[in-house]
C-alpha cells in the first residue's frame, strides 16, 4: 500500500481531480471567549445561506487571557457547535509570536505587519511547539472534545513547528495554500478566500482579490473560505462571503477539514 504521487507537479490533487467531487471547506479562526460575539454573527450569517459544516479554529488561551475568561456559557456554545455538526481545531495556544524578530527585512515584514506579531508558530523550535501543542491537545481532552487538526495562527509554521506536529496525532495541518496530511506532511492545494480588514484599503484590496479568485477558480477540487472575527465589524465582507457562499455552495459539497481530510486519504492511499 503507499501513496500515489503526481509526477507533473508534485502534489496529489490531480489524482483525484476526476473521480473526487468538488469541495468547500469554511473555517472560523481565532475563535475564544474574546471573539465569541463577532463569531456568532459570522456563523449566523454562513447559516442565512445554509446549514453547512464549519471548522472553528480553537485558540485556548487567546491573547493570554482566555483561560480565565473561559465560562460555562462559552463552553455550552462550543459543545452545541459540535452536536450540530462543526469541527473544534486547535489555532495555536496564545495566538501571540513571543520569538525574537530575526534581521531578515521580509521575515520582519512577514511576522509584524503582515500578521501584527500573532503567528504564534513562525518562529518557534521543535521542543517549544512540541509543547504547546500538547498543552493545546491535553487542553480539548480536559473539555471532552475530540482533536484532528491543527493551524498555526496567520498559517505561519517553523520548520521546528512542522517536526512537532508530525510527531504528534493530528490528521492534517493547514496553510494558506494547501492542506497537508499528517504525519506524512502530504500537501494538497487548495484555493483559499480570505479577507484582509485591518485598514479600508486592504479591505477594498481583498474584496477585489476574492471576486477575481472566484472567477478563475473553475473545476478546482477543493476551496476553502477562512472567516476572521474581525470581518464580522464589516458589513461588506459579511455580504461578500454570503455571496461567495452562494456562488459556490450549488457545484460543491461542504465538509469539516477532518472529515475532508480522511476522504483524501483514503482516494489517495491505494
């Protein structure tokens, strides 16, 4: 038994490209009782155009505080969002970069003003993101929550990062580009919706990158749209992912990122 690979580019998309249908997977990031309210309305408004499954990215103690702020009504929201159907995933531990910045300018960029110094896991060795990891896991066991995935914030993931995860038993990780199959790290592109809001430029900017991704994206197997809590303070980004539900929804079939993930596996194990 062993994996079929794709020798034109060295991915395994196309293994499946014929005989897979097409795919939607919908995450809610950085969800924590700070976020809760913004990510009710997002949810609320995913459910306006239908009942689908989503993965909530679980940030256990957001921003340092969320351990603390953690209350049994938060807690009920989140085992009435499994009942329904949703996937609880670990999204790091504080969702704060605590690494120091290197003197590499793009690296700088990339972990400060691209990500305003939250991509907990860019940075981090092995044995640090070994432990945060179990402390994450340990921490959804405590809940009683089942545990299959793991995103690192702003997708930002060391090469330490990666040997941890791999070590560990998650299914599948994410990255703004593809979802890997673990512990092989076996990537699959994806195409991924996403919105910028940290400015009214970067907002436009990502409303216009989003409608041109949509008409390019075709017969692509598998799409993702990644909610933040801060989209739900716009009316338009509301609208807009609406919208996009709706244009997408008809040809393809949603799934959790677990549930989507163990389908790869087993069209691309033979």
């Amino acid at each position: 038994m062993g994996i079929a690979r794709d020798p034109l580019d060295g991915s395994f998309a196309r293994a499946t490209r014929l005989r897979a249908p097409l795919r939607l997977a919908v995450s809610l990031h950085d969800v924590a009782p700070q976020t809760w309210p913004a990510c009710e309305r997002l949810l609320g408004a995913v459910e306006q155009v239908a009942p689908i499954p989503v993965t909530l990215l679980i940030v256990p103690n957001y921003h340092g505080e969320g351990l603390r702020r953690f209350t049994p009504a938060y807690r009920g929201a989140l085992d009435a969002r499994l009942a329904r159907g949703d996937e609880l995933a670990l999204h790091g531990w504080t969702h704060l970069d605590a690494c120091p910045l290197p003197r590499n300018p793009i690296e700088i960029l990339r972990r400060t003003r691209l990500t305003a110094r939250e991509g907990e896991f860019a940075a981090l060795p092995a044995h640090r993101a070994r432990a945060l990891l179990q402390e994450g896991a340990a921490w959804f066991d405590k809940q009683g929550w089942p545990l299959h995935g793991f995103v690192a914030p702003a997708w930002l993931m060391s090469q330490g990062s990666w040997h941890a995860v791999a070590g560990l038993p998650f299914q599948y990780a994410t990255t703004l580009g593809s979802l890997h199959l673990l512990p092989e790290r076996i990537p699959v592109p994806t195409r991924t919706f996403v919105y910028s809001v940290r400015s009214r430029l970067r907002r436009h900017l990502s409303l216009l990158r989003n409608d041109a991704l949509r008409r390019v994206i075709g017969r692509t197997p598998i799409v993702r749209l990644a909610l933040h809590p801060a989209d739900a303070a716009h009316d338009d980004v509301v609208r807009h992912c609406q919208a996009l539900l709706e244009c997408l929804l008809p040809d393809r079939l949603a799934l959790r990122k677990a549930q989507l993930a163990r389908e790869l596996r087993a069209e691309l194990v033979r």
